[in-house]
C-alpha cells in the first residue's frame, strides 16, 4: 500500500538542543522514528539541523537519485547523530530504490560503519507514490 511521505519541522527532544529544530519524515500522519521503533529519540534526519548548506544539499541530491552515497550498497541515512552527524556515531539508513511510478525505502539498518550494514530493523518496506516522494523534498532548501 502506498504511503504518503511529507516532512514537517519538529523540535529537537534534549534541553541542550532547546529550540533547534530539524525536518522530520512523516510517513501517512506518523513520524518515521515511531513506524521504526526507535528507542533513540535525539537522532536527527540530515535536513535543517546543521548549518552546513552545501551537505545539506548534498544529501537532497542523494535523497532524489542525482548523487551516490559513500556507504555500503549505496544506502542512505536517515537519521544521524545530532552532535556531528557523523556515522560513526550511529545512523539509521535504508535502501532508497526508484521504480518508476513508486520509490520504496527498504532494509533500514542500524549502521556506524560505512562499510558495514549493521542490525536490520524488522519492519516492511514503504513504498510512495512518485509525484508525492519528489514533492515532499521540495521544501528542503
């Protein structure tokens, strides 16, 4: 069933954070971190948290199928570590694989290496429509 994906600015959880905000994935009304069971709530997706505009963009252009990432099977983080953003210090990625008329994010992974997919997370894969996936990045500057 096809998902509706949106992304909608929320409020970093940890006080020494207070007030800074990130885009968050909302997928059909539910933050994505929820539909993962993330017990780690102070990770941040790589969109509007840090002040570095050119990784930022770098990132929407692997989030849209203009770049490649440097990571294992090409997969693409998702939330990343809200100090640094680094890797190292533990992401959530997936697979992001474009079919034509729906883009689907499967086998979301617990990853701090670049070379190395770590502990799967056991949920089914999301699938959204096309048009929709494209837009809802379309308010990422």
């Amino acid at each position: 069933m096809l998902k509706e994906l949106s992304l909608v600015w929320t409020s970093h959880p940890n006080k020494i954070y207070s007030g800074r905000k990130y885009l968050d994935f909302n997928i059909s009304g539910q933050s994505l971190r929820d539909y993962l069971e993330s017990k780690n709530k102070s990770r941040v997706t790589p969109f509007g948290f840090f002040s570095n505009a050119e990784e930022q963009k770098r990132t929407l252009r692997i989030f849209k199928f203009q770049d490649k990432t440097q990571l294992k099977d090409n997969r693409v983080e998702l939330y990343v570590c809200e100090d640094c953003g680094d890797i190292g210090c533990g992401s959530i990625t997936t697979e992001i694989k474009d079919f034509g008329d729906k883009i689907i994010w499967r086998k979301f992974a617990l990853q701090s290496n670049p070379e190395e997919i770590g502990q799967l997370i056991n949920v089914e894969q999301i699938e959204f429509e096309r048009q929709n996936y494209f837009k809802a990045f379309s308010m990422v500057v």
